[in-house]
C-alpha cells in the first residue's frame, strides 16, 4: 500500500505548476489571504483617485490567476496577465473570450528577460501596454524564480518605466525564516540544502529595509506584514503536487530520482500518516507612489 502511494507522489512530479497552483489554491487560504491584502490596495488607490477614473494593473507570474474576477472588476482600463506557462495563459484565454472581457491581456513570456534591464523594460511598455503606465503590478509568489540580488533591478524598472505617478506595487512570498518544524520554509530549506547546497535567503521584510535606502523611494510608503496560511488535503497525490511546487521542481531545482523517492517518502512518514498540515508563513510587501493619504496593507 506504502509503495503504491509512493509511486502516485513521484509520478505527480510530472504536473504544471498552473495545476499544483490551483490544488494550492483550494485546499489552502493563500488566495484568500492574497486577495484581502489585494483589497486593501485597491481601496487604498480607488481613495486617490476619483470615482470615475479608471485604473490598469498588471499582474507578473500571474499563472491562471485566481485572483482574476477580483482585479477585471477593478481594473476597467486595463488587465494585463504575463506568466511564462502557456497552458496557464490557455485557461485565462478560454474565459476572456468566453465572458468577454476584452480589456483584459495575455502576454506569454518570462519577467526576468522583460524587467531586469532598463532597455527591455521601456520596449514592453511600448509594445505591450501601448505606452501607458500601470496603476497596479503584483507579483504574487512569483519572485522565488529570480535571485535576491535582482529585486533592486527588477523593482526600479518597474517603478520607475511601469508604474505610472500615483500606483502600488503588491508582492507576496513565503518567509525564508521558520522556528516551526512543519513549515513550508523548513521543508525547502532542508531538501534544497542537502541535495544543493541552497538555503532560502529570500525576504521581503529585509528587502524593505533595502530599499528605504534607494533614493529613488525615498518617497514612497513602502509597507510588509506577515500572515499565516495552513494547507491539507486528504488526497496523497494531491497533497505532493503541491510539495514539489514549493520544493521548486524541475523548474529550479532538477532532483534525480533517488532524491526524489526520498522526498515522497519523508511526506508520506511525517505528514501524510500524522495527518499534519503544511503551514506557510507569508510575507506583504507594498509599495505605494504618490497617494498622498496613508496606504493599507
């Protein structure tokens, strides 16, 4: 029985990463708690504006976006979607045409080719937003696939050339640091550092204090918090889909099969038979430009 279990976590390996999102999604508040934080902003730059203005967003590593019907509501001027998987952008396709939504976009490609360099952060913003800057860019778990030593690049391009005079950046990404034992950072700290070498230095609570030291946003509210998700589902394939999306495989980390009968079988010995949930800790980072009155979080 342990052994047919096991092969279902090793052959689930295989999925998209739209398609562990979405049993993420479901079995986990994480959208929920993405889309409260999101709310805030929104009623944050909804306050700086007038009631009939309306306003664009851009939503980077947008996936399938569960968050969709929250800003194609919100954002009448404009919803651009960029994500680098097809089939996610496929699914977002099919219901644009099917509701008729047509202020909303898909652009296929990857944020750190289009963002990391002032030159290709000005040809996108005339070739794909037409010249008109974004009241709106979210990046919602979607920072894990570019470095730390990038963020400054990437977040000055898009501040500077994207976001237009009053707007707000929204990110989201699980802390790199946990003293609880069944967390997602501890479980990816222990197999990426013992298979690679690698330990999650990502933190967007230290990349605030980073970039109050940039004069470029020496202006801006920049603001973070942290939240507390928990996820289970009774359903062992499932609940590994969702493993190796947090374990960051084969997009970052290519674990050869030894390694990942190992990883199968630690899930199944000491969550799977405990029942124990996986628990994210998450961080908020926004940063708010030009608003003029206090931002929410």
């Amino acid at each position: 029985m342990k052994k047919k279990i096991i092969e279902l976590g090793l052959k689930v390996a295989d999925s998209k990463v739209f398609q562990e999102d979405k049993i993420w999604s479901r079995y986990s508040r994480d959208k929920v708690d993405i889309g409260e934080s999101l709310l805030r902003v929104i009623r944050t730059l909804s306050k700086a504006f007038a009631l009939s203005k309306d306003m664009s967003a851009l939503s980077i590593g947008s996936s399938n976006e569960p968050q969709f019907r929250l800003l194609e509501t919100a954002f009448r001027k404009g919803l651009y979607l960029l994500d680098i998987e097809k089939e996610a952008l496929d699914v977002v396709q099919e219901r644009i045409h099917r509701q008729c939504t047509d202020h909303v976009r898909t652009i296929l490609g990857d944020y750190n080719k289009l963002f990391l360099t002032s030159k290709e952060t000005a040809r996108f913003l005339k070739s794909r937003l037409g010249g008109e800057k974004i009241n709106l860019i979210t990046l919602h778990h979607c920072l894990y696939y570019c470095e730390q030593s990038s963020w400054v690049a990437l977040f000055e391009n898009l501040y500077r050339q994207i976001l237009a005079p009053k707007a707000a950046i929204h990110a989201v990404l699980m802390a790199s640091e946990s003293d609880e034992p069944y967390t997602a950072g501890r479980l990816y700290n222990y197999f990426a550092g013992k298979f690679f070498g690698h330990r999650n230095n990502q933190s967007l609570r230290r990349f605030k204090s980073e970039l109050r030291h940039k004069r470029l946003f020496k202006k801006a509210q920049i603001l973070t918090k942290r939240s507390r998700v928990r996820f289970f589902v009774d359903d062992f394939e499932k609940f590994m889909a969702v493993i190796w999306m947090i374990l960051l495989y084969p997009e970052v980390h290519r674990y050869n099969l030894q390694q990942r009968e190992e990883i199968v079988e630690f899930i199944y010995d000491n969550f799977w038979q405990k029942k124990k949930p996986l628990i994210q800790l998450q961080d908020h980072l926004v940063i708010y430009r030009g608003l003029g009155l206090k931002g929410l979080i």
